[in-house]
C-alpha cells in the first residue's frame, strides 16, 4: 500500500498524478476535477464561490471584482485536509508557505489563507507551455518516486507531439477564444497547440497569459478559423457559444463566418487545463481545421 495520502486541488493535478499511477493515492479532489473515472466518489475539498449566473459577462465581472477586492474565487475545506491526514497537496500558484508553530505552517491554497500540519508538503504546479507541463510531470515523478513512469510518459508524449508535424499552413490564421463576452484570447499553451497544428496564431503569444480583445481587433486581423474554447465549458456549451457569434452583426464579415469556420471544442479536456491531453487537442484541431481545408 502507498504511504501518500494527495490532496489534488486541481483538476490537472489530478489528471497528472493518475498519469504516474498515483490515482489511489488520491484522498480527495477539487470540485471541478472529473478524470479519470477512478476518482469518481472522492470528497471535495474545494468549493467554487462563482454564482451561477449563466452569462458570460457576469462571469467576468464577478471574477475581476473578486481579484481587485482580494476574496478568493474559490474555498478550501482545510479541516477535510486536517481530518484525511493528507501527506502531500498538489495544488498551483502556493504564493507563501510561512512557518506559525512547530506543528501548523500557513500556506496560500487558492487564494485561502490555510492553516495546515508542517509535516503537509505542498508543492505547486507553474507549467504555463508544454516543456512547463513535461517538468511539472518531472516535478512529481521525483517527490513521489516515480520517475521510471515519468521517462514513459514523457517519451511517449514526444513521440505523438512529433507525429502530429504535417506539411505547414502558415498561411491559415486561427485564434481561439477563451470568453467570449468580453473576449479573451487563447494564452499560455493555446498559442503552441496551434502552431504545432501547423497553423499560424492570429492572437495570442505562447507563455503569455489569456487576454481580453475586442471585436474591432478582430475584425481587423479576420482570421481564416476560430476555435470556441471558453474556460470551464464543454463541447456542447462551446457549440451554444458558437452560435451566438454567428448570430453578431459585428461579425458577419469576417471569413471565418462567411465560410463557416468558427468550430467548438471541447476545452475541459483539451485546451484548458494543463494536461497531457493538450497534445490531443492539437490533433483535434489539426483534424478540424484540416477538413475544412
């Protein structure tokens, strides 16, 4: 039996700590984590602060209030980490781990002050492009000494990123959204996905976080794609998002919408979180753009 008992407050901690065979040492999980299957059933020991306003606006404004007034978007339900003995947290953007006794540290959990065991080791996942998301898999395999199923991993990962080169078509721009009211642009690996698919970028810089555009911007670049890969959603509400833009005056000169080229996607799985499945969301992409061409 492992001695690990993980809290993945994550949904791509989770995803990344299966990918090493570590998913029964998983104790519990974010209330936005839903892969594998095999940690179906797990508490929740986060819980999202985000109304359910079902506008995309709203949304935004919610989260960019929340930020400036500095209440986190989301809790943590630190006396379940207290009470399942948790040996190791994965978690992303710890911002301080202080010592406040022998016994407790206080540590930064999502934006939540918690007050947790010192003998708790955290460690914070910080890959915002594909190398960063191969060493957060490095970062793991090495505190919890799997680095055997690390090695295959990522080879195997090469490999397919390597299969997926095709004859270039840099002549066909995409730009994919992560909002669309206001706008936001792809960022962080989104701009890699599409250049590995052998397309060029048309907004967006690889690394760079998401940021907000205007419909005037893109109008002026007017792309030859556009992927709808609005955060936290999946293929079947990215399709809702895809009609609605078809549907804007504002847009309806664009190529994209005179040829029918705005396509949803499925972001939970593929473009959103960093995981290993972003080297399928470059394939999808690729299959996509490429029947269409």
């Amino acid at each position: 039996m492992s001695c690990y008992r993980i809290a993945t407050l994550l949904p791509s901690a989770t995803e990344l700590v299966s990918n090493l065979g570590m998913v029964d040492s998983i104790v519990c999980v974010s209330h936005e984590c839903d892969w594998p299957e095999e940690i179906y059933g797990l508490p929740k020991a986060t819980s999202c602060n985000i109304p359910d306003f079902g506008d995309q606006k709203l949304i935004d404004q919610f989260v960019k209030n929340s930020v400036k007034n500095g209440r986190p978007i989301y809790d943590v339900n630190v006396d379940m980490l207290r009470n399942l003995n948790v040996s190791h947290i994965v978690t992303q953007g710890v911002c301080d781990v202080c010592a406040v006794s022998p016994d407790l540290i206080e540590a930064s959990l999502r934006g939540n002050q918690c007050l947790i065991s010192s003998q708790t080791k955290i460690i914070s996942l910080c890959g915002t492009s594909i190398n960063g998301i191969f060493k957060d898999i490095i970062s793991l395999s090495e505190l919890f000494n799997r680095k055997e199923s690390m090695r295959l991993i990522l080879k195997n990962a090469k490999r397919k990123l390597e299969s997926l080169t095709i004859p270039s078509f840099k002549d066909m721009t995409v730009l994919m959204l992560e909002w669309i009211d206001p706008p936001y642009i792809g960022g962080h690996w989104v701009p890699e996905q599409i250049e590995a698919a052998g397309f060029k970028c048309a907004m967006g810089q690889a690394g760079e976080k998401s940021k907000m555009a205007s419909w005037e911007e893109i109008i002026k670049i007017n792309p030859d794609f556009i992927g709808v890969i609005a955060c936290g959603a999946d293929l079947k509400k990215n399709q809702e998002y895809v009609e609605i833009l078809y549907k804007m005056s504002i847009l309806e000169d664009l190529k994209a919408v005179k040829m029918n080229n705005i396509f949803a996607f499925d972001a939970n799985k593929f473009f959103s979180r960093p995981t290993l499945r972003i080297i399928d969301g470059i394939e999808i992409l690729q299959k996509k753009f490429l029947d269409k061409n």
